[in-house]
C-alpha cells in the first residue's frame, strides 16, 4: 500500500466549442500541473464537472490518460450514481493501469453510515487490488461521513481504504488513522492540516495555484519560514466568494480561450463578477 502525499489538484476539464471532451487538451493540463508542483492530479472530480461528463468521453480519455508520462500520479474520480457503473468504470480504469482512485458515495438519495459501508465493501469485494480515497463532500452529495464510518471501513479493508479527502472540514483535525492519507480541500487548510499530520491537499483551485501551495507544503516539510501561506489563504479566499468551477474557468479563459466552453448549467462568470475576482487577484498580486 502507498500512502498518498502531497499537493493535489482536482484537474478541470477542458471543452471543445460543441461542449465534448477534449481530451489531449484536458491531459495537457493535467501533465502542466504536475510540471508546476503538483504532486498529482484527481482526474474526474467535481472541478472536471464528472457529474456531468458522459461514461463514454471519460473511457475515452483514460485511454489516453494511460499512455501519460506521469500516469501513476492520477487519481481516478469513478463514483457514479450508479453502483455498477461505478465498478465499470474501475474495471477499465485497471485494465489501463490505474490504481488509485477518488470516489465520492452516491448523491440524491438520503442514506446514512450503514448503507455508506455497503456501497464501499460492493465496490472492494469486485476490486480488491486497488486504492480508494474516500470523498468527504456533504454539500455536493447530500453525505457527510462520520469519523465512525471512516474506522470501520478502514478496519474492514486496511489495504484498500487509503485516505480521505475532506471537502466538509469535519475530519482533518480530529480524525487519526496509522498509515491514511487525511487531505483537506481547501489551501486555507494547507499547512494547519500538515501540523495536525494531514498528508496535504487535494484542491480545486490548485489549478492556478500549485506553486505557491508546493512552497507552503516543502518549507513546511524542510522547517524553513513560511513566506507564502498567507498570500495562499487569501487567494483562496477570492476564489470562495464563487462557484469555484466558474470561477477557475473564467480565470483561466483570459488566457485560452477554449476554458470559457462549460457544461450547463455550470457557466462562466458574468462580467461583474469577472471583474471582481481579476480585481482581487490582482490586489494580491496574483497572476497566472
């Protein structure tokens, strides 16, 4: 079992002008991340609009993302609404030569723990040779795992249940598990989760912002000074004030123009909004 460590981003995907999948393009940036200090990418988060993405677009781009330089630093997002796409979707994940993945229960339904541990132990039970990350993110499915939840999955399936990443905050200060990865969502959690020994963070808005957050995340490791942290927080504060996924592709779109395309009803900023997010960034100093 390898222990996910280090910075990173949930990658966006980029769009044609017909709204599909352009897949070297979206590879493309998720390689540029990782030259610009990612650690890694989670390929098919909620920042690459999963939800809304066809089964067949992201087959399609696995196939593609399988043949990167930096294959074993992806981290596949493949939770479905649906239980056996979901084990699907592995299946042809590992043929490629994946083994990590992110995978976020199901959302609309109400459920709770008991029902959470057996949608995982379904999932293990068909792939017991690979590593998951739990997807702590309440707001987007409706779930909010408990820290009960967690031991238990672990207890059950040590080998397989590697770590979790915490988009609803209840867990990364609290939550101690021997050899588990804990990864925040949020740069605002950065480095108070590295002192709590969280392994780093898992991000939206890493897409912009991977070379400050990799200073932040090495000078914390090498016991030098913090320099960035508070310039990192506070970026990320910008970006809070909006939907995240609009705002990264606004940001981003003022430099190619294909990352204005997005998939309804998501859409980019509109120009009030746009101005202010490039007015703050820039009183910050901030620019990519």
């Amino acid at each position: 079992m390898s222990k996910i460590n280090g910075i990173y981003a949930a990658g966006l995907s980029v769009l044609d002008e017909n709204l599909a999948l352009d897949v070297k393009k979206t590879i493309k940036h998720a390689e540029n991340l990782i030259d610009n200090g990612c650690h890694g990418v989670a390929i098919f988060g909620s920042t690459g609009q999963a939800q809304l993405l066809s089964v067949s677009e992201k087959i399609g781009l696995l196939n593609e993302l399988s043949k990167s330089k930096y294959k074993d630093a992806y981290l596949i997002g493949t939770g479905l609404n649906s239980l056996n796409e979901t084990i699907n979707l592995i299946s042809i994940s590992k043929s490629l030569g994946f083994k990590n993945f992110l995978i976020m229960p199901p959302a609309y339904y109400k459920y709770g723990d008991d029902e959470v541990f057996n949608f995982y132990s379904r999932i293990i039970n068909t792939h017991q040779d690979i590593q998951i990350v739990l997807y702590n993110f309440e707001k987007l499915c409706g779930y909010k795992f408990s820290a009960e939840c967690v031991h238990k999955l672990v207890g059950k399936f040590p080998k397989q249940i590697v770590g979790v990443k915490d988009s609803s905050y209840n867990l990364f200060e609290t939550l101690k598990i021997d050899n588990f990865s804990i990864l925040p969502g949020s740069e605002s959690k950065l480095l108070k989760g590295l002192k709590l020994g969280c392994s780093g963070i898992i991000t939206a808005t890493c897409n912009v912002t991977s070379k400050l957050a990799r200073k932040v995340f090495d000078d914390f490791n090498n016991n030098k000074e913090q320099t960035e942290n508070e310039k990192l927080c506070k970026v990320r504060a910008v970006f809070d004030q909006f939907n995240l996924v609009s705002a990264l592709h606004t940001l981003v779109g003022t430099k190619e123009s294909e990352y204005n395309n997005i998939l309804p009803p998501i859409s980019i900023l509109d120009k009030e909004k746009k101005e202010k997010l490039i007015l703050e960034l820039n009183s910050l100093n901030f620019k990519i």
